[in-house]
C-alpha cells in the first residue's frame, strides 16, 4: 500500500496519509463544491489500510475553514477509523484551532461528542 498526497489549493485542503507511519493529516481549507468526490479516494484508502493498520494511529486536523458539505464527509471519515479502534488499533484525532477561532474549536467538539473514537482539541502553537 503506497502512501497518499493531495495537495492543497485556495478551495481543497492538502491531504497527507504515510500508511506507513499511520498518520493522516488534513490542512488548509476544504470548500470545494463536491467534496463528496474530492474526499472518495481518501475513503478508499483508509478503507485498505484498516485491513493491515498500524499499531498507533493519529488523525491531525488543522483546518482554518471548511463549508457544511464538508463536515459530513469529515464524519464519515472518522466513522471509517471506528471499527479500526474497536479492532486493531489505537486511533487518536488531534483537532487543531488557532486562538480566536472558537468556530473551528466548537467543531471539534461537536465531533468530539458524535464520534466513537479518542479525540482531542488542541490549540496551535
């Protein structure tokens, strides 16, 4: 399983996955007009790497902006890395804010309370 790059524009958030490390990171801003196709592929993969996954883990959110059809394909993400946690192994999302954002730090609570896997708000530095 290779790892998995999108980079990142004005509208589409720069996606990192090392499948061989276990981390996936997610920046920048996500208001595409279909994220439902942009986030498919990322979908498919996360779904290959629960058959084998690491040890560990990390999901590294650091988004600054992202629109209402976004975060339902953010939810559904996460839910993917569900039964991974249950099975194999320990998934952690790391929510990152900047100071005065409270709208991107009341999302990660939001999915904090909705989504069955460790989940932390963290401020950036």
């Amino acid at each position: 399983m290779e790892n998995f790059f999108i980079e990142g524009t004005d509208r589409t958030p720069e996606i990192s996955f090392n499948v061989k490390s276990g981390v996936l990171a997610i920046s920048g801003r996500s208001i595409t007009e279909n994220p439902i196709s942009f986030y498919k592929k990322l979908e498919e993969i996360v779904l290959e790497y629960g058959e084998n996954p690491k040890p560990n883990t990390s999901i590294l959110v650091t988004l600054e902006y992202f629109n209402t059809s976004t975060s339902k394909c953010l939810v559904d993400l996460f839910k993917l890395f569900e039964p991974i946690h249950a099975a194999k192994s320990k998934v952690l999302v790391e929510w990152f804010y900047e100071q005065d954002d409270e709208e991107i730090m009341d999302s990660g609570e939001d999915y904090k309370d909705f989504i069955n896997i460790p989940f932390e708000i963290k401020l950036l530095n």
